[in-house]
C-alpha cells in the first residue's frame, strides 16, 4: 500500500525529504508503539499525509511536532527527528483502517493465497483487529472511524449494482467521502477549525484521484484475472478518467489555496507537484526516466535501433513459503520501507522504497512552467516549497 505520493528525493531537494522522512518513520513508529511491530506493515505514503497536513497547520510548540527516535537498524543505529503526536496517531488510525478493508476485499475477490479458506480465515482476524485499533487510537484524536467503515461498506453495495451507464464518480464517492472526513480533522487537530471546509474538499478530490489511478493501473491485470474494475464496468474510456483525474488535481491546488498553513511547504509539493506526476505515471506519460538514458546516442543499448540490454543473471529463487517467511521479516522491522534488502523470492540487491525514484522526476521545465506562469496565478505563489527553478 505505497500510495499514489511516491516522491523522488531528486525533486524534493535535502530539506523536504528530511521532512518527509520524519513523518514517514513517525507513521511507522506510531504504529508500532500503538499496535505492535506487525501493524507496521500498513505504513503507506498516502497515509502519511494526514500528519504532514498536520503539522502544516500547527503553532510550533503544540500538541504535533518532533521527538527524536531511538538508534534504528534502518538507519544505520543512528537516531533521527522524527514526526509525533496526534498527527501521526490519526495518521495510524486512518491507515489501520483502510488496510483491513483492503485485506477484506482481496479476501472477498480470492487473491492469490486468500483464495484459500485457512489463509483467508486468519486475515479475517488481522482486519478486524486493525479495525479495533484504528477505532480505538481515532477515538483517542477525536476522530471516529465510523466514517471510515461505512463508506467501506457502501463502497461493496455500490460496486455491485454498477454496470454500463453508471457515473464513475457514483462508484469513487465513498472514498472521497473518507479522505474528505480524514483531511478535515487535520484542521481540527491543528486548531484552525476555518481550515475544515476546504481540507475535505481537498480531501475528497483526493480520494477520487487515488481511486481512479487506482483503476487505471490495475486495469489490465484485473482483464487478464476476471476482476472487477470499476472503468471496465462503468464502461468509463482511459480519456474520461484522465479528464476527471486532471481536473481533481486542479481542484485540490484550488481548495489548498483557501486553507491557511504555518508551514505548508511540504504538503504543497506533494499535493500540488507531485500529484500531477502520479497522473503521468498511472497514465503512462512520464517525462523521463532516472537510470535510464533518453539522450543515449545512436546504436547504444536502449537506445532506438540499438541492440537489446542484455537480460540480467538468473538468481537462485527460494521457495514460496520460504520468501513469504523472509518478506514478514523485511516488513516488521521496516526495511521495505527505507533499508536496504534482498529481494525475499529471487535474493537481489534492491533499495526500499524510501530510496525508489519513479520515472518521471527530471523535468525541470514542470518546476519552472508551474512558479513562472503568471504571477498570483502562478500555483507557487506566496509559497515556499523549495521552488527555486
């Protein structure tokens, strides 16, 4: 559950990254002091928004900020300033929440492992014990999750009665409606209560805009397995969802402008610079790609005409069982996240997805088209989000 927000450290430059990372590992670190090492596994980019809007609201000195973390194996046993307080907490809660409906609904549709009775049994008790926690820790922030459930129970009903004709939008509304409810108490939390209104509609865009790459990107593969897609079964083109996608984006950068923030440079960039990238991606229109060389001259591997990289050696794979027992690990202690691992199954060198740069982070024209368009109208006006281009 990494979330539509994967932002590469190449574009939020050293100051907004060490931001990031606080309430990345403040999320994972709520988590773990709340529920235990296993509720970690539900650390997600997307979640960590809810602290990072957060903080963007509060006074310095109140009730969300810093504290400094432990030595941790991830970061070499080094300690680190990371996010606390009922930013990250409500961040937790959100997470657990949605991540037990996500195990339900792959329980219900029989992915892979789930397809089987005793697996799917025990998943079963994991998702109701997160939604007992994520209630719980909601409760603690004034924040209740019923929210949350209801529209993931509404979200079953309304897929089962779409068909041909039916408005892709009546098919994302609970999730806009529980994004909506997430970001408004960000406000709340803060103690900026004008910001409310236009966080949830922030917030709502926001989950019409997860929804909808959502579909897209799992559009093929639910074809090729018989599952369900909301596109396919709305009969909704790739052109109408890209419209609807894009004129989300325009509306969350609108609603952002209404709200007030201390410090809003980190959630501008990932709401206002990184969402447009999440579209290209999901769409498949990067602007480039880091590792991969669009200038290379003529003949080179990769480039056009020249010959095909070589495949990579073929490494000693474990068994199924063997990897899966190996990725628990990996996920308990967080290094999928930011540590460097080997693959559980074929045993490579791989980076975790803190380190990960996606495709399409080296246009720095974005950067300037967005500052440079216009003086007020310019999307980084009055803003200070590292937009020095």
């Amino acid at each position: 559950m990494f979330g539509i927000v994967r932002p590469c450290r190449h574009r939020l430059g050293e100051k907004l990254t060490a931001q990031w990372t606080a309430h990345l590992c403040g999320l994972c670190l709520a988590l773990r002091g709340d529920h235990g090492q296993l509720a970690r596994i539900v650390t997600n980019y997307d979640g960590l928004l809810i602290s990072v809007l957060t903080e963007a609201q509060a006074d310095p000195g109140g009730s969300t900020g810093r504290r400094t973390a432990g030595p941790c194996p991830l970061r070499g046993m080094r300690t680190a300033s990371v996010a606390h307080g009922e930013g990250a907490r409500l961040a937790a809660a959100v997470s657990l929440v949605l991540a037990s409906a996500k195990v339900r609904d792959h329980v219900a549709d029989g992915d892979g492992l789930l397809a089987r009775r005793p697996v799917a049994l025990a998943a079963r008790r994991v998702a109701a014990g997160w939604d007992r926690a994520g209630a719980r820790t909601g409760s603690d922030v004034g924040f209740d999750t019923a929210v949350l459930v209801d529209a993931v129970d509404r979200q079953t009903g309304i897929e089962s009665l779409a068909g041909p004709g039916t408005p892709i939008l009546t098919v994302t509304e609970p999730t806009e409606t529980a994004t909506a409810a997430a970001f408004a108490h960000t406000a709340v939390l803060a103690g900026r209560p004008r910001n409310a209104a236009p966080l949830a509609e922030a917030g709502r865009l926001f989950g019409r805009l997860a929804h909808l790459l959502d579909a897209v990107e799992d559009r093929e593969a639910d074809a090729a397995s018989g599952a369900w897609n909301p596109l396919t079964a709305t009969g909704t083109s790739l052109d109408e969802a890209r419209r609807l996608a894009d004129d989300a984006v325009h509306g969350i950068r609108l609603a952002l402008r209404e709200a007030e923030f201390t410090d809003g440079g980190l959630a501008h960039r990932l709401l206002v610079h990184e969402l447009p990238n999440s579209v290209r991606r999901a769409f498949g229109t990067p602007s480039c790609a880091h590792g991969s060389h669009p200038y290379a001259p003529p003949g080179a591997p990769g480039a056009p005409g020249g010959p095909t990289p070589p495949e990579p050696p073929r490494r000693d794979r474990r068994g199924l069982l063997a990897g899966c027992a190996v990725w628990l690990g990996l996920a308990c202690t967080c290094q999928l996240c930011c540590g460097t691992y080997k693959d559980p199954w074929t045993r490579e060198r791989k980076e975790g997805c803190l380190h990960n740069c996606d495709c399409d982070c080296c246009d720095c024209c974005e950067c300037c088209n967005c500052c440079n368009c216009g003086g007020e109208d310019g999307c980084c006006s009055g803003c200070d989000c590292g937009c020095d281009c």
